[in-house]
C-alpha cells in the first residue's frame, strides 16, 4: 500500500523529543560510512531559485528514498513558503512505493533537531543564553526544538525589521527583541544565525570565548552568513565535509581567500556522536557548526513519519 501524508498529518506524526534522537542516530550512520548518499544535484529554473534532488539509502538504517525540495525567494511577496519539498519513500527490500509526503515541515524540523543535536556535544555545560539571528521559520523551529536539550535563561532574538522580531518575541514567552544584531549575539552562550543573508550578519568581536555559534543559511558556494574571521579563528564543525567543501559559501569562500585549507574542519558532527573524531573542548573555544542539510536526515524523519501513520491508520491509500 502505498499512503500520501500532508503537511498537516506529517506535523501531527513528528514528534520532536523522537525527532531528536531519530537525528543523532542517522548523523553518526552517516560520519560512519553507513549511508549511500551523493551531493544534491541542484538546478536554477529562475533567476534566485533552485530545485535540488536528495537521494539515499542505508541499510542499517532500513530506509531508501530522496527528498525533493525548491527554494524560491520571492515566494514571499505571493504569500507563499519559501522553501517547499517533497519525501519519497520506497521499500528497502522490494523497491515499491511506500510513501510519497510533504516535506516542507519534515525540512524544518529536522534541520532544528540536528541544532539540537548539536548543542550536547558543541555547546559548554554551563549554556545559558539564547541569540536567534533572524525571525523567519528556522527561527521559530529552533525556538521550539533547543530548550528541549537545554534550558536557557535568557533568549534574545533580532532581525532587521523590527515588526518581525516583535512579532517572534511576542510569539514565544520569555524571549526578548533587540534594537541591533550585536545586541542579541553579546554574551549569548548560544548563537543561530538562521537569515537568508548572503553576507555576514555578526561580527567576530561581538561572539564570546566559549560560545556555540550554529549557521544555517548561507547554503551556495557564494555566499556567507558569519565573520570570515570568526569561521577561520573558531573550531569548526560541519554535518557533512564534502558538502561544506562544495557548497558552504563560509567554508569555500574562506579556503579560497587563503584564511585556512580544508583541515581546518575539524570533525562532522556525527563523528562527534560517534567518537571517532579526536576534540575536547577548551573552555573558551568557540564552535561554529556550518551544517547543509543531509538527504539522510529528511529520509529518516520521513520514514519515522510512515512508520507511525502506519500504525495509526493515518493518510490516503494511492492506487
């Protein structure tokens, strides 16, 4: 039988706390060579516009299948998501179609899971503070998904319309908006630099000895979203090398400018999880996690999803 899911039921399926862990598992399968999963193929049908194809498939995950998702900016003025996918799921042993659903939100919420993820093994012991940069929908996803790992005392959030931030803050109980991104990054234990910016949005002398800084956005070769100075001066972190060194505008721009080479990633994070990769923390090190998005983190949340409608009888039967 093959099922179709929504947006709506694939939401009321993904349970972030599962979410989470579902995320770390399928980190560390990858940063141990258990998923079969090639760089995204990515076209421009337009001017600012891409659509790109995720495949993979992991036997010791038990799932196959590809996510197809399209980033159309100017989305936003048609009042319509910017960032839209598709998850298809075939069966692991047979080859036919389990599922085909939406993967708007599967996007979303896995991409702050990971950041959740993250926050275990990057940030220091002691976090406290929360700096959201942006106030878009991975701005609100991480403010649903990391107090789940840490409890923060003060969250800060900016983005340059002040009606925006306003409204974020006024969105989440006990989270504050600032008059100037370098208000909100000061002193943050914590930094999520979540803006479709293709040029820096902190400077390196704002972020604090000991911070965690986690970059979303910047996810073409040429652009960046952090201080070229704080990517070459910090500990840096990615979910996937080959990826950064292709894709990541904060990783190729700085090898190319001559600030550092490839070795200065210093693990994935699922080698990380794994153990495999040989880092202990300095208490005033700074991190910055750079990651891009894996097709085996989509594929996974979504089988996850499948797996529960499932058993609940949930979506529409194809035939």
């Amino acid at each position: 039988m093959t099922i179709w899911l929504s947006e709506e039921e694939v939401r009321a399926l993904l349970a972030p706390d599962e979410l989470i862990s579902k995320m770390e598992s399928a980190l560390a399968a990858f940063s141990r060579g258990e998923v079969e999963q090639p760089l995204r193929t990515v076209l421009q049908p337009g001017r600012g516009s891409w659509f790109a194809s995720m495949p993979m498939a992991s036997s010791s995950l038990g799932a196959v299948g590809a996510k197809l998702v399209t980033v159309y900016p100017r989305n936003a003025a048609r009042n319509l998501p910017t960032h839209l996918a598709t998850v298809v799921l075939v069966d692991p042993d047979t080859g036919m179609l389990n599922a085909v659903m939406d993967g708007r939100y599967i996007t979303e919420a896995r991409t702050a899971a990971v950041s959740a993820v993250s926050l275990k093994y990057l940030a220091a012991g002691d976090a406290r503070t929360l700096a959201i940069i942006g106030s878009g929908v991975q701005a609100r996803s991480h403010l649903r998904f990391l107090p789940l790992v840490r409890r923060f005392e003060t969250i800060r959030c900016w983005s340059p319309r002040a009606e925006s931030r306003n409204k974020l803050a006024a969105e989440f109980l006990g989270v504050a908006a600032c008059d100037s991104a370098e208000g909100a990054t000061r002193d943050a234990d914590v930094i999520v630099l979540a803006t479709g910016s293709p040029s820096p949005v902190i400077d390196a002398t704002w972020v604090k000895p000991g911070a965690q800084v986690i970059s979303i956005g910047a996810c073409r070769p040429h652009e960046r979203e952090i201080d070229p100075d704080l990517v070459a001066s910090a500990k840096l972190f990615v979910d996937s090398r080959e990826s950064a060194l292709m894709e990541s505008g904060d990783v190729v721009l700085g090898i190319e400018e001559g600030r550092f080479n490839a070795n200065h990633i210093i693990g994935e994070l699922g080698e990380l999880i794994a153990g495999t990769v040989d880092w202990r923390r300095d208490k005033s090190d700074i991190t910055v996690l750079k990651p891009l998005g894996l097709a085996v983190e989509d594929v996974t949340a979504a089988d996850m999803v499948y797996r529960q409608a499932v058993a609940r009888g949930i979506g529409v039967e194809l035939r």
